[in-house]
C-alpha cells in the first residue's frame, strides 16, 4: 500500500451538537492537513472545540458535515466497526488521564492494542512491547502495576501503549494536564524525541508555552481555525468584554 503524504486531510468539518432547543456549533468549516512526519499543536481557549476535533480526529466521534480523510481513508460513513478497525490500525491516542487499566501490568497495558487486532503471534508481540517500553525508558518497570508508578512514568508508559501499534498519528489531548511541571517538560520532551525519530503528532492543549513546543501551531477560536494575528485580536476583544463584565458586576454591587 502506498502512504499519501498527509496524514491527515480535513476539508470543511463541522461539528454541531444539539441538545434540547440549543445547537451548538462546536466546530465550524475547519480546514487542516497534518504531514506525515509533522508535529502539530492545536490550542485555544476553554470550550472552543479541541477536545471535540480530537475525538474526530480519533474516530471516537463523527463529524456534522465536511471531509475526513485520514492516511487514505475517507471516513465519513463508514459503520463503528469499520471505524473502530481503522482506529486501531492508524491511530495512538494519549489522554490527559493516562487511562492504564490497573489489575493489569505494565507489560499487559502496553500489549493489549497488538491483542485486539490480532495476527501477531506471542513472540513478535513480546518484542514490539519491549522496544515501544525501551522508546520510553520504562522496559525496567515491566512488571510493575500502575498504582505502584509516578503520574510521570504511567503517562510515559501510556505513551508506550500509543506507539506499539505503530500507528500512522499519535493524538494527545493534554498529556500534560494531570501532571506536576516536571514530570510535564519529561513527557513534552519526549514527544519531541518522537517527532525527530519520525512520528506524526497532533496534540492539544491550551497551555500556551507547550503548544510552542511544537513544530506547526494551529490557534482554534470559537469552533474555527484562525491565524495568529486574528487570534490575539479576538483573545484581547474577549479580555476586554470579560473585564466590562466584571465591572458592571461590582458597580451593580457596590
Ligand atoms: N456532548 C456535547 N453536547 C453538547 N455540547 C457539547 C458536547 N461536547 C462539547 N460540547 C460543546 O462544544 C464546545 C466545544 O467543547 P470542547 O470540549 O471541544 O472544548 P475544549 O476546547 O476541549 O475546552 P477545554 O479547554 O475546556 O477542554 C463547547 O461549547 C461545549 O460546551
Ligand atoms: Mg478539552
């Protein structure tokens, strides 16, 4: 199979949430294309639609309207099966909360994405979870369970499990929100150790001096990709509303 140059290719997504009588409109008309070796951040305010262009992005959940395609599948209609399979096959995701499973090891943890797909007999998965755990310095925690780990070392052993798969993207949303600032820069660093020896990253957060760590920076505003300049300006504009707001509020008090 030949590999297409992008990754990723969004042409027009939307993403629209209706609950009751309210539509939000969470993601509007994004254009995005991810090259393969490329490492990007995606980053903006609370609620302007990062987590929500993940789980697109993740196959965890399916656009409004607009095209996806990811490594030369166009996704759009495909049934949970078939896109459960393409997850699997293309995609490493790290999350915030390292989600390790546990009762079981870390040998275990780092194993089961080779174990859903099947066809990789016991040997070969054995060697794929030891380079994926030397990748990440943590083949001398093999045996250890979650519990008995750092916040650093399970986020470096989730890290572990993203890559076994060798997935065509490794999608991070906030590897860094549940830990101290260390054990945060340990795991930026990595990820860019990742970047150099050939990875293709996408990652999200909205702490602006990791989102500069990355080779390609895309500002998401209010559901849509903006440029930097349009960024700041529409970041100033809902400072200065939030601070009118805030002084109507105490003179209302006062
Ligand atoms: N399941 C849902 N139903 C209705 N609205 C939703 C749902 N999920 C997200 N939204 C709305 O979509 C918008 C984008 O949410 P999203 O979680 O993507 O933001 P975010 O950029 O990840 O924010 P944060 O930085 O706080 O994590 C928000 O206005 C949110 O309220
Ligand atoms: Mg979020």
């Amino acid at each position: 199979m030949t590999h297409p140059a992008n990754v990723i290719t969004l042409d027009g997504l939307r993403k629209v949430f209706q609950a009751d009588e309210v539509e939000t409109h969470a993601l509007s008309d994004v254009h995005l294309t991810i090259a393969r070796g490329e490492y990007v951040s995606i980053s903006g305010p609370s609620g302007c639609g990062k987590t929500t262009l993940l789980s697109i992005l993740g196959l965890l959940d399916t656009a409004s309207g607009g095209r996806y395609v990811l490594n030369g599948h166009d996704v759009a209609g495909l049934n949970a099966a078939q896109r459960a399979r393409i997850r699997n096959a293309e995609i490493g995701f790290i999350f915030q909360a390292f989600n390790l499973i546990g009762d079981l090891t870390v040998h275990e943890n780092v194993e089961l994405p080779l174990t859903y797909r099947g066809g990789i007999d016991t040997s070969e998965r054995r060697a794929r979870v030891q380079e994926a755990l030397e990748r990440v310095g943590m083949a001398h925690r093999m045996r250890h369970y979650p519990a008995q780990l750092s916040g650093g070392q399970q986020q470096r052993v989730a890290v572990a499990r993203a890559l076994v798969g060798r997935p065509a993207i490794l999608l991070a949303d906030e590897p860094t929100g549940n830990l101290d600032s260390r054990n945060g820069e340990a795991v930026m660093t990595l990820l860019d150790e990742l970047h150099k020896s050939g990875s293709t990253l996408c990652m999200v957060t909205h702490d602006a001096r990791y989102a500069e760590l990355a080779q390609r920076k895309v500002r998401l505003f209010d559901g849509r990709v903006v440029d930097e300049e349009t960024f700041d300006r529409l970041r100033r504009e809902d400072d200065s509303r939030l601070d009118a707001l805030i002084g109507q509020h105490i003179e209302a008090g006062a």
